[in-house]
C-alpha cells in the first residue's frame, strides 16, 4: 500500500484529483435535482 502527501493530508493510491469549491458545489446541486428536488437561486439569509 502506497500513500500519496496530497496538501497536509495523506491519500491512499487512485485519489481522486482535488476539485474547486464551484465543483463541489455543482455536483451537491446536480445530485439533489436528480433525486427529484428543485433547485431556487440562493439568497441572503440576513434581512435587508
């Protein structure tokens, strides 16, 4: 077993690539509209 030093954390071999916060975000909206949810433009939470 090979680990990998991947940015102060360790990875075991085959990891995947790191990915931007906007993908993160992304495949987060992309999985719940698969499950049949809606997906609303964000907004603040703090009243104007």
């Amino acid at each position: 077993m090979r680990l990998h030093r991947v940015k102060s954390a360790f990875c075991l071999s085959g990891c995947p690539p790191a990915m931007k916060s906007s993908e993160i975000r992304q495949k987060f909206l992309d999985f719940f509209a698969s499950k049949g949810h809606q997906i609303v433009a964000s907004s603040s939470l703090v009243p104007h």
